[in-house]
C-alpha cells in the first residue's frame, strides 16, 4: 500500500507527537486502552477492512463512520522494525514501540465499544519490516504475537511490498511467522496482500506463492493491488482474473476454491501513478467479487475517503481522493461487501441499492 512517507514521517516521528493525535479520544472509548473484548464477526467482515492510518492522515473518527455507512472493521496500519535499527521490536510504522502505545488501543476500543473489530496490517511499502530484521521465523512470530496479544486481535495482514518483497529470505520468515501465528492463534484470520501485475503477479509474488505452498501454509486469503498502472476498471477485472489462474494453478485449486482465496485491494480515487478509479469503478468490482465469491473486497485508503478541496487538485492525496464524492462513498461500499457475502453464507438475499436509493451514488452521475 502507499504510505505517503514524507507525511508519516513529519506526524509521526515519536511517541508524544503520535499519541497526541489521539490525546482526545471519541466520546465512547474508555479512558484505559484494551478494554474492550473484540465482538464475533464473521470473516466476511474481515475481508471488507478498509485501511486507515491511525497515527497520520487526519485519521476519521471511526466509530462516526461506522455509524454513517455500517461499516464495523477496520485495517490499522503499519507494523514495521524501528527505523534505522535492526531490532526485532514490532512499532507503528517505525515509530510508535507497540508496548508503548495507548493512542490506538484507545481506538481499538472506541470501535469495540460500537460493535466493531479491527485488524493489524504488517509492512506497507517502503519501510524496514520484520521479517528483514528479526533473526528467524520464530523471532518473527514472536514480535507480531505480541501485537495480537496487546490488542486482542482477531485479524492480521500481512501486507508483503518493496523492498522486502524482492528479499526471498524475509518472505519465507513473514510467511513461516504467518503459518506460526496460524497454528497458535486458531481463529485468527489472516489475509497476505501482495503486487498485482498484467499477468496476475510479478515473478516476486510467484516466488511468495511458491514459498508458501512449500510450507504448506494457507491463509484466508491472497489479495492483490490492482491500481497504480492499471487505466481501467477493466484492466483491473482482467488482472483478477489472471490471478485466479495463478492460483489454481499454483496450488492445484479448482476454480471455487481459487475465488474463495482470492481478494481485491482497491485504491479510492486518484492513484500514485495518477489513473483514477471512481464509485462506479468500485461498485463494478464489488458486484464482480460477490458474483465470483471473492474473500476480500477492501481499499486504501479510509483516510482518503473524503473530497479533497478543489476535488481534483491534481495530485495523489493521503486525506482526501481527488474526485468528486461525499464523505465515506468507498466505504459504504466495503459495507456491502460483507452484508451480501455474510448474508449470501446464511442463505439470505440482500439486493443492492438501487440508484434511487442511493443518493450519494446518483448526485455525482456514478450510479450503477
């Protein structure tokens, strides 16, 4: 995923400056952090987390959301090594020591508190991660471990992009530390998000993919990003599709077996190589997962679900998404996502919204 790396590292540079972020929680988050046991939800919820920088990015107050879209999970970004050390000590992105936290414990239980979950994502691009720097799988598994135990988890993601991505040693430490973090975590669900490219990955996601079946280690689900060199929602259902035979080809799946392991990581709005990918585009791939059975139906990012100001001041923004839209257009549809694909497990129908029932979709001319 993107991180805008100048903006992260101007907020974030240290604990005070980060927690102070969060020095005023919502109003329905408790004054002590980790509270709040995480509710049971089904994978399908997981699938649709959209990410959100909690440390950075003019970060939304979560539990508002959830309430204006019915959104209930979260992906919260990114646990990195130190910067400019090789500890094995797990941070938010390089800064924030997890033992030291409380700003996004208070989060996490703000979101409980409102009936919501979240996940931890690991990596993101352009950072120092663990699996670099940690001595083994096992150092590896332990330092996330420490993670899912400070803040309850349910849900992880390993979110494997440059430079660690092209370290085939690392890879197999992140995937052996996933498939550890599996067997002692039994309903932990974990989610690999990796490169899309025209082929379906790049030779370095074929190497991830092979690495993972020789360790016999299956997550919920492989999700790729199809953005950034993709012009067109088109382009982006053909990468899918590319995808779903690397998977069935890979690990000897059929075809459903494939889908229900495969998933989509979308970026709202304008991209860093400058496409733009609209609500229509968003709302044609969301029917495609759920026609197709896909896992996983999430974007990048929460921070930028909002109209900048022009709309479109022609550059890729972290808070806002340079095109025309209300407020958390993109994450109403992560929303349905996982109200159809949990209602379609129980064997009830949801139908979509029709345009007329959706005016944030009609004003802006990008109904289906």
């Amino acid at each position: 995923m993107p991180k805008f790396p100048a903006l992260a590292t101007a907020v974030a540079a240290s604990v005070g400056i980060a927690t102070a972020l969060w020095a005023t929680p919502s109003s329905a988050a408790p004054t002590n952090p980790v509270t709040v046991a995480p509710p049971t939800l089904s994978d399908s919820w997981y699938g649709s987390a959209p990410y959100v920088t909690p440390l950075y990015g003019n970060p939304p107050d979560l539990p508002k959301v959830m309430a204006e879209t019915g959104q209930k999970t979260f992906q919260l970004t990114f646990i990195q090594a130190p910067r400019g050390g090789g500890d094995c000590t797990p941070t938010w992105d390089g800064a924030v020591p997890v033992s030291a936290d409380t700003a996004v414990a208070r989060i996490i239980d703000g979101v409980r508190l409102a009936g919501g979950d979240v996940s931890v994502s690991i990596g993101g691009y352009g950072g120092t991660n663990l699996g670099q720097t940690c001595g083994s799988a096992e150092d590896t598994a332990n330092a996330y471990q420490q993670v899912i135990d400070k803040y309850a988890l349910r849900a992880i993601d390993f979110n494997l992009e440059e430079p660690e991505y092209s370290d085939p040693v690392a890879i197999t430490k992140e995937l052996r530390a996933a498939q550890i973090l599996q067997q002692n975590n039994p309903v932990l669900y974990v989610s690999v998000t990796t490169v899309a490219a025209p082929s379906g990955t790049t030779p370095q996601g074929q190497n991830l993919l092979n690495t993972a079946k020789a360790l016999n280690f299956t997550p919920n689900n492989y999700s790729i990003m199809p953005f950034n060199g993709f012009q067109n929602v088109g382009d982006q259902i053909s990468v899918l599709k590319k995808f779903h035979g690397v998977l069935m080809s890979t690990f000897g799946w059929d075809s459903a077996t494939a889908y229900a392991h495969e998933g989509a990581s979308l970026m709202n709005g304008r991209s860093d190589f400058g496409e733009y990918y609209t609500q229509a585009d968003f709302q044609t791939l969301l029917d495609y997962s759920i026609n197709h059975g896909l896992s996983r139906y999430t974007f990048w990012s929460l921070n930028r679900d909002r109209q900048c100001t022009p709309p479109d001041n022609g550059q890729t923004s972290g808070t806002c998404s340079s095109v025309p839209q209300h407020r958390w257009d993109f994450t109403r549809l992560t929303a349905q996502f996982a109200q159809r694909t949990t209602a379609m497990k129980v064997g009830v129908e949801i139908s979509p919204p029709a345009p007329d029932a959706h005016p944030v979709l009609r004003d802006h001319g990008v109904g289906r």
